[in-house]
C-alpha cells in the first residue's frame, strides 16, 4: 500500500514548483520586454531616418528652387555684360539667405565660368571636367542632377553638387546652373541627433555614392558603397527598410533604418548599436531578476505565505498584460495618424499603396472591376515660385478638400496624396466611364474655385487627370500596371494643353 506524501515534502514539492514557476514568468516576461524593446526602438530608428530623409530633402529643393530660376532667367535674359552684372548680385545675395549653400554658378557650354557668388573672381577655371557637367552635356534631361561629392577647387571644401541644364533657344546644350551644398552642413545635423557612442548616421547617393557620414572622415565622403551590406538590404527592400547589419569596419551589429529622400535619388541610414539599445534592458532585467530571485528564497523559507506570494505575481502579470495592451492601442492609434497626409487631411502615399494591393487582390477574387484617376495640378512648380511655399500649401489644401468631397462618397473609395501636387483616387467596382465622370467632376470643382494663378494660360489653377480601369486576374500582372496606364493617360492630358481628362485609351477634353 502506497504512503500519501508527508505534508513537508508536499509543502516542499509545491514550493519548489511554485519557484521554477516564478523563475519561468519572470525569464519570460524579460524575454517579452527584450523584444518589446527592440521593436520601440526599431520604430525610433525608423521615425529617425524619416526626420534626416526630410531635413535633406528640405534643404535640397531650397537650393534646387533656386537653380530652376536661375535657369530660366538665363534662358530668357541671356549672358551679356549687364546681365551676368545683375546676375552676379542676384546669385550673392541667394547664397546670403540661404546657409546650406557654399555657392552658386553659372557655366558656358564649354565648362568655362560665366557667373558666381563669389566676392573674388576665379580666373582661368574650367570645370567641364566634372560629372555634373559631363551628365548635363549628354542627357537632354531638364531634371535636377545631384552629382557625386567634390572637392571645391577655389576654397577646398567638400560639397555636394545640384546641377540643372541650361539650353540655348533651339534646345542645344548652352551650359549648367550650379548649387553646391556644404557636406559639413549635413553634418552639423547629424551631429544634434542623438545616437549613442556607437550609432551611425549617412546620407548615400542611389547609386551606392556616399555623400557624408557620421562619425565623419573625409575618407568616407565619395566612398563606393555598392558593396556594403546596408546597401543590399537598401535595393532589396528599399526605398523604406530595417535591417541588423554587422559593420565590416568595426564589428559592431546596429540596427539599420534607411529611407529615401522624398524627391531626390539619394537615401538616409540611421542606425544605433544594438548592444547600446539593450543595455538599459539588461540592467532592468538583472534588477528584475535579483528580485524574483530575493522572493524565490522568501517563499522557501516561509512555505505558507506561499500563495499571497503567487497571488501577488498574478496581479502583478495582469498590470503588465493591462500595459501592454494599452500600449497596442496607443499604436494603433499612431499607425492610424501615420496612414494621413498632413497637409492635405487626404490619405497618404503608404495608406493609398496598402489599400491598392488590397483593391487589387479583391478585384481578382471578384473579377470586378478597379480604376485609379492621376491628378496633377498644372503648372503648380510655377504656383510656388510666384507665391510662396505657404500659398502652395492653402492651394493644396484647398483642392484635397475639393477632391475629398466628391471623390469619397462610397465606402471603399480612396482619395490620397500621392506625392507632392499629383494626387490620387481609387475607385473599386467602377468602369472607365465612370471613372473620368468622377474626374471631370473634380476638374470642374476645382476650376470653379477661381485660385488665381499668374502662370497659369488662363489665369487661375487647374487640372489634369489621367484614368483607367481594368478587371485584374491572375495573369494580369502587378498593381504598379494599373498606375503606369493612368499616369501616362495623365501625361496625354499635359501634352495635349493641361485641364483635361484622358483615359488610357479615349482622351475626353472639357
């Protein structure tokens, strides 16, 4: 006959597993912490190249605002004696107001200096040897170019160079308008940013090109990065990214968050130590630790206050389960705030990218049909230079609302921001008639606002708009397809005079 155990060695079997209990939810909570931590502070890197991807784009269009008139005032006004006189002061004085530029120049279609900011002239110097001006000599492009860092040959600075091609009046290549942007600049904005003792910050040209970093040497500037680890995992899950990458130079893994610039073809990468991001966790943890350890010797020794001891754990695990689902709905929140342009109120370019996909693999499931109009406020670079920044933005605002009202009156209509001034709408189950109704409805709405607009032909803003529609299937392709139809339908609308509506195939014109 089997003996019942003794109350001592049950009181000392459930203490034991009580113990191993308690060393099992604190291992795992501290587990639960540690990759909680990881992801805040994954989101820190993220919202941190987001801020260094803006800042340069910023800084980037001021100068490049400049350089589109400059051109045109060369273009219009030509380089004799009094104008590259009044140039001269012109350029001087944009260098004053603007603190990221070392300079701004003016070349001939031979490389030879016309026009500087400079006080003291240069003489003898031909620049048709750099990159920018070979890139300008053979491309018809009248894009801004941001060439590959240089050494300024009249001041020795490292600068960054943004280029624009200047054309004679028969289109031939009459030279480059020239903003150089001081890398150190850059740098002074890295350096307020705080990245712990072993972070790292850059700014890279799409082409693997290094344009400046932090910790900085002169060294890195004009480094080929096409081999680096940060620069695969860029092409491969660019132009937004996170990634663990073990620095080659010193053997410290970072936690990798990179992005590209907004407008420009360069992309940012902030990155912290990862051994310094979990160091305030493991000092939270062997504090924790030592603490369960503390009560797990408690509750060996006083065996009956065993179950308060487990009832206090309980409540204290519901307290955690209780924060981190109020943490959850914080996120939740916050990803709902990161879906909404700011300016406009519309939906953003990731809200309208995630809602695509998911139109798209409906309409295939359904084999319905889904059309996308692109919308393009005409001449609105011209808006901006006319009136301000500030008035562009009322402009926008204005319209989002206009385009807002009308384009989202059924459920699973979307109307986004797409970038810049091009806007778009999402339209499930809706045909391409349907489609440019809607669109010629928004153009309308949108003329009728009589927003004036001194380089407009007519005077006052408008649009245009390019449509499609189609029934996706299987074998019908990608999303992006359905983009690259209404965009160029939007491109006919341009080419054929501005504030009209085509389709994909049958332009309608008001």
């Amino acid at each position: 006959m089997l003996r019942r155990p003794s109350i001592t060695t049950r009181t000392v079997i459930f203490v034991t597993i009580v113990c191993l209990g308690l060393v099992a939810i604190d291992g795992w909570n501290s587990w639960q912490s540690r990759q909680f931590h990881l992801r805040q502070m994954s989101v820190a890197t993220s919202n941190l190249a987001h801020a260094m991807a803006q800042q340069a784009d910023d800084q980037i269009q001021l100068a490049d605002t400049v350089l589109v008139g400059l051109v045109e005032r060369v273009e219009s006004d030509g380089t004799g004696p009094a104008e590259v006189a009044r140039l001269r002061d012109f350029l001087a004085v944009r260098v004053a107001q603007l603190p990221q530029l070392d300079g701004l120049h003016i070349y001939d279609e031979a490389g030879n200096w016309v026009a500087n900011s400079r006080q003291v002239w240069p003489q003898n110097l031909n620049n048709a040897d750099r990159e920018y001006f070979q890139f300008h000599r053979a491309s018809t492009s009248r894009g801004s170019h941001i060439g590959v860092p240089v050494k300024s040959r009249t001041n020795g600075r490292l600068l960054v160079p943004i280029s624009r091609r200047i054309n004679h009046a028969d289109g031939s290549f009459a030279g480059v308008a020239l903003a150089t942007i001081r890398i150190d600049f850059f740098g002074k904005f890295f350096d307020s940013l705080d990245i712990g003792q072993a972070g790292a910050l850059g700014l890279i040209r799409e082409d693997g090109t290094m344009i400046t970093r932090r910790p900085y040497s002169p060294s890195v500037v004009g480094r080929d990065m096409r081999g680096s680890e940060l620069f695969q995992a860029y092409r491969s899950q660019g132009p937004v990214g996170t990634a663990y990458i073990r620095s080659a130079q010193d053997g410290v893994l970072r936690l990798n968050s990179f992005r590209r610039l907004p407008n420009y073809p360069l992309f940012v990468a902030a990155s912290l130590s990862k051994e310094e991001i979990l160091a305030g966790w493991w000092r939270d943890t062997l504090w924790h630790s030592g603490g369960v350890v503390l009560l797990v010797l408690v509750v060996a020794a006083v065996g009956w206050r065993l179950v308060k001891q487990f009832e206090l754990q309980i409540q204290t695990e519901a307290e955690l389960r209780r924060a981190r689902d109020a943490l959850e709905t914080l996120n939740q929140t916050l990803n709902t705030l990161a879906m909404e342009d700011g300016l406009t109120g519309l939906a953003n370019r990731r809200k309208f990218d995630v809602t695509l996909d998911t139109e798209f693999s409906r309409a295939v499931r359904e084999a319905s049909t889904l059309a996308l109009i692109m919308i393009d406020v005409d001449c609105f670079k011209q808006y901006n230079d006319i009136y301000g920044h500030a008035a562009g933005d009322e402009c926008l605002q204005k319209i989002g609302r206009t385009v807002a009202a009308l384009a989202s009156r059924r459920p699973g209509d979307l109307a986004a921001r797409y970038g810049g001034e091009e806007l778009a709408v999402l339209l499930p189950h809706t045909d391409v008639q349907g489609a440019v109704g809607l669109a010629e409805r928004i153009r309308s709405a949108v003329r009728d606002l009589k927003i004036a607009h001194a380089g407009a032909a007519n005077g006052f803003v408008t649009l245009s708009a390019g449509v499609e529609a189609l029934r996706p299937s299987v074998s019908s392709g990608q999303s992006k397809e359905l983009i690259e139809a209404a965009d160029k339908a939007l491109y006919q609308a341009k080419t054929q005079g501005r504030d009209r509506v085509c389709a994909a195939a049958h332009p309608s014109t008001s």
